[in-house]
C-alpha cells in the first residue's frame, strides 16, 4: 500500500504525516498501511494495478530464485578476505552516527535541489543535490527510518556499511511538494571517507563468502529483521583508496529498508512493531538445520543454516549494549515508546538463538 500512499502526489503524504506523527499510535499506523483518508476508488484502482504488476513479478522472481544454485566465487576464503565482508567490531561502536560519525552527516539547515525522481522500489524518494555539489539518495518512509536502524545494528556487529542518515526536518529546491520534505534517510554518493565508491552490485547466490560462519550469520540477521529483500541489486562492493574498517573492499548489504516488520513476497510489512512482536523466528530444526518463518523469496538461501551459526550471530548481537539499541533506533528516527518494543523482541529472539542446540 506505500506505493499507493507515494503515488496520489507527495505533497498531500507531507501533509498527512506531518498530522500524524504527532501522536504513537498514529504514527505505528502509518508506518504500516496508508491513512484511511488515502484510499479511496481511484487509488485502489491504482492500487490493483500496481498490485497485478508486483505479483507477476514476484513470482517471476520466485522460479528464478529456486532455479539458482548458491555457490561459493572462492575456496575457503582467508581471514584477509573474510575482513571484506565482516570484522570484529570495536567495543562501543556509536551507533547514533555510525560509520560515518557526525562529520559526514548531511546538513538539516541546507539547501537541497532535487534532481531526479526516484519512481520505483516501495518506498519513493529523490536525488538531491547540497550545497557543496556533493549528490545524495534520498528515501521516504516507510522504509527510511528501519533502514537507517538496520544499518547501524548490522554495523555494530561488524559488517560493513556506508554512511547513512536519518534526516527528521529538511527543505529542497524543485521538489514536487512544498516544504519541509518528509522524513528521509540520506546517503551520500561519494562520501569522504577513505575514497569510498560503490562499484558493481553482488549476490547471495555466488560471492566469496558461501557457506562461511559470517555469511550464514549475516542471513541469520536478516530472518530476525524481518527482512526478505535480498535482490542481487541491494547489495554493493565498496572499493577503498585505503584500508579502513580492515579492508579496502567491502562487500555490503545495502537498502535494508524492508525491516522490522515481517517477511514476504508482495507488501511485506515493515517498520510495524505490533507485526514484528507476533511473527515467529525460529519455528523447528530439519535433519540438523534451523528452520526459520521466513515467507520471502530467496527460501534456499536459509536450508543450511546451523544452529552454531544462529548461536554466533546472536552472541555478536547479545553484546550490543543498551545504550547502543536506543542509539540504533534514535538514528532512525522512532520514538522511544516503539524503539522499546523493537528492543524488547529483537532480545526475545537472541535469546531464542542462544538456546539452539546442535543435534
């Protein structure tokens, strides 16, 4: 239904949002499904249409994904190139700023001029540009806030992530609703952070790290989000001009907005804490492998997923302090009422994973 909130023009969702976030519960609906002043004969049938075209494609999506084999790119790979995927996380990371720090967060109090439309994926945004030239993605809810919080967690864990912001309050030149804009997760094309510059996109299916401890873990993560967007084109190899945060290629999980809520094919819930508090994690073990409720595509992805393997993402996650929670979930942007429900079952299923038993 976000698409259909986007679609009848974003100068009335500013509007409805501004109303609405004024109050919790308002604002936890809104986040799930569009207001009720939104739907009306004319968008569902924008809706329908738009819904038909989904369909086709997710299950398109659904031979493809059954049909590819997922193969390692590498032997083994060494700790060298392990460190391109995930590192051992310094204590304390700041996951209000992330990796970026406050230096490369982008000015509230600037003058932005759209530059592009974005008109696909769920949640619409824009290309922008600052006042330094520098150029930036900018995504809208309902995915901007999970993404930026999914990010920092993963982050804080060792995984690698570029630099990205939640920006509450902000105003844009040629921008097709009046100002301010809506709430937005930023991030920058080509941050200065060590020459950091996204390149070719990668895949689950075939990439160096298959069948790795770290790998599996990183899938593990995504089952206990809630996340099943796991197209080849979210995920980005990084190139460094240097080695910073123990490689100088990263290879990273990006736009994970689709968190926080429940898995699926078609208009999985996402940002929804009363979704994420109900939905399963684990639901059984097959022939010595954890089974998860996981209703996406990309299923095979998780058939070899161990219970060693759920027990090392959970400790890595079990470490993250209280501190570093609230700051994950203050960076996107969710109040603390809904930030402490999040909280509360995301530690209900580390303590699921930790005590798994190998059979």
């Amino acid at each position: 239904m976000s698409s259909v909130f986007h679609t009848v023009g974003l100068n009335r969702s500013r509007t409805i949002f501004a109303k609405h976030s004024l109050n919790i519960e308002h604002w936890t609906l809104l986040i799930a499904q569009p207001p009720a002043e939104l739907r009306g004969a004319a968008i569902a049938q924008v809706f329908r249409v738009e819904r038909s075209v989904s369909l086709l494609m997710a299950v398109a999506g659904l031979v493809a994904c059954t049909a590819t084999p997922v193969k390692s790119t590498l032997p083994p790979p060494s700790p060298t190139q392990l460190a391109e995927l995930w590192v051992e996380p310094d204590r304390g990371r700041d996951l209000f700023n992330g990796v970026g720090g406050a230096r490369l967060a982008p000015d509230p109090s600037a003058a932005y001029t759209v530059i592009e439309m974005k008109r696909t994926g769920f949640s619409r945004g824009y290309t922008v540009k600052g006042p330094d030239k520098g150029e930036w993605s900018v995504k809208f809810p309902p995915e901007a806030g999970p993404e930026v919080t999914a990010s920092r967690i993963l982050w804080g864990i060792g995984y690698h992530q570029p630099p990205i912001y939640y920006v509450a309050k902000w105003t844009a030149a040629q921008a097709p609703s009046p100002n301010p804009q809506l709430p937005a997760r930023f991030r920058q094309k080509s941050p200065n952070l060590h020459g950091l510059e996204g390149t070719e996109s990668w895949s689950y299916y075939r990439n160096p790290f298959v069948g790795t401890r770290e790998m599996n873990g990183l899938l593990v993560v995504h089952a206990m989000l809630g996340n099943s967007d796991l197209k080849d084109q979210q995920n980005v190899v990084y190139e460094l001009k240097e080695a910073f945060d123990g490689a100088k290629r990263w290879y990273v999980a990006r736009d994970l907005g689709q968190s926080f809520g429940r898995t699926g094919v078609i208009d999985a819930p996402r940002g929804d804490p009363s979704v994420f508090e109900q939905t399963p994690f684990i639901t059984g073990m097959v022939n010595g492998k954890v089974r998860f409720d996981y209703r996406g595509r990309h299923r095979v992805l998780f058939e070899n997923i161990s219970p060693a393997d759920v027990r090392w993402a959970c400790e890595r996650l079990r470490a993250l302090t209280d501190r570093q929670w609230h700051d994950a979930f203050r960076a996107g942007g969710f109040p603390d009422p809904i930030a402490e429900r999040f909280i509360r079952r995301m530690k209900q299923k580390i303590d699921e994973g930790l005590a798994l038993k190998d059979s």
